[in-house]
C-alpha cells in the first residue's frame, strides 16, 4: 500500500514537485492526498492542480494563534487520510500541538548541512559566511526549528563567487534527489529513530555524483532509479 501523505508548502513547490515526478514514475511507493498551503499565491498549488491533487490553502494569517491555525491543519490532514506530513519549504513554525499529532511522521527538507544555518535563509547564510561546502538535510520534525534526528544529507562544493541563487540552485538540484529517497525509506518503514540516530535499515554506503562544480556526495546514498 502506498504511505498516503499531505504535503506541505508555502512557495515554488519544487520538492513538491520532484516528490510527485517520482510517484508517477512508480518509484516512490506513496500516494499525495493533499497539498496544503499557507499562501495564496505559492505556485506549488498550480502543480498540484496540473497532477489532479487535491489541494488548499489555510491562511495562518487568518488565525489567532499558532495552535489554532495548527488545528485546522491537522483536521484537513485527518480528514485526507494521510499517515504522513511532508514539509516542502513549509515557512511557518509548527507548535507541539502539531508535531505531538504525527509522532515519528513528519519530514523536512533544509537547504543547509544541519546543524548549520537553520531557518529561512540557508542558502543566502552559508555563501555570506563563504563556506567551502554546504547541502541540505532531510530530517524528522522535531519541536525545535530545523532540529531533529537527520536521515539524510547532501554536500555541494561552496565557491567564492558563488551568491545565494547560484548556491541555492546547486543545492537545490540535490534536494530534489535526497527527499523522495527519504520519503521512500518512511513508506517501506526502514527508518527507526534512536535519540538523535536514525537508523536506516540496509542503507546504502556514501555515493559521489556528478562532475566538477556539479560534484556532490550523498550519505547515505541513493537507491536505484533516485
Ligand atoms: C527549499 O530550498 C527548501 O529546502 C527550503 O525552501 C525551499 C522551497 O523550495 N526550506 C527551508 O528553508 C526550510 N527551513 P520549493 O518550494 O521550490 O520546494
């Protein structure tokens, strides 16, 4: 059976995007019962609705608190169905109301090697710090920003005339391989967290990709067809 999942987003939606490619190729075994966004305007509503994807928005800005705007999510998320919560460049903090209602259920993507540079401006505070090499991290939700037990990392080479787009696209060419692969893990329920560990059942070892300034390493590596 598919792992039925809300994926949730706030902008572009390309890990949205990647996620659902990856679906209609048959090689991620989940199915996307809904999308749901906080913004009007993100694009990533626009894919869903080209994939025939139940989508809506709920507007936190519409609420009185955080945990009201939280319980209005969990509801839709229950009434879809989905056993899961993907964050896809979601920008709103999520209280403990909502991650104590998907325990061990809730995955981020981070456009940051975790535990450096949290927050929403990975990208643009890892070229202003001049890194050598950044990535991103797929990671389990935990109640602290951009904190829990990471499954999965990728690290691009960082250069000095690089700029938070250049960077960011870099990175962002990777966060579309990484998370389907993690998604995928959570579906076949390889993935079992021990404190800040989390152990992937036959992982594979590290795998290097690409060439030159498109190099990468990826740990632990891809599956066949990721
Ligand atoms: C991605 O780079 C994602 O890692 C980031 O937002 C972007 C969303 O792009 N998320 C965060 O910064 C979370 N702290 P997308 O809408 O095209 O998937």
């Amino acid at each position: 059976m598919p792992l039925k999942t809300a994926v949730l987003i706030s902008g572009s939606g390309s890990n949205l995007q990647s996620i659902i490619d990856r679906i209609e190729q048959g090689v991620l075994n989940a199915q996307i019962t809904l999308v749901l966004s906080n913004k009007s305007n993100a694009f990533g509503l626009e894919r869903a609705s080209r994939h025939g994807l139940k989508n809506k928005i709920i507007e936190h800005a519409s609420f009185r608190s955080r945990e009201d705007f939280d319980q209005a999510m969990i509801k839709e998320i229950r009434d879809s169905g989905a056993e899961a919560v993907i964050l896809a460049g979601f920008m709103r903090i999520l209280t403990p109301l909502f991650i104590n209602s998907f325990p061990g259920r809730i995955l981020n993507i981070h456009p940051a090697l975790l535990p450096s540079f949290p927050g929403v401006h990975g990208q643009k505070q890892a070229a202003d710090y001049a890194v050598k090499i950044s990535g991103c991290s797929v990671h389990f939700v935990d109640e602290k920003m951009d904190h829990g037990p990471i499954i999965i990392q990728a690290a691009v080479p960082a250069f000095a005339q690089d700029d938070p787009k250049s960077l960011g696209s870099r990175i962002l060419a990777l966060e579309h391989r990484i998370y389907p692969q993690a998604i995928q893990w959570l579906a076949q329920d390889r993935l079992r967290i021990a404190g800040r560990r989390v152990e992937i059942q036959n992982s594979p070892g590290p795998l290097l990709v690409g060439k030159d300034k498109d190099s990468a390493i990826i740990c632990p590596g891809l599956e066949k067809n990721f």
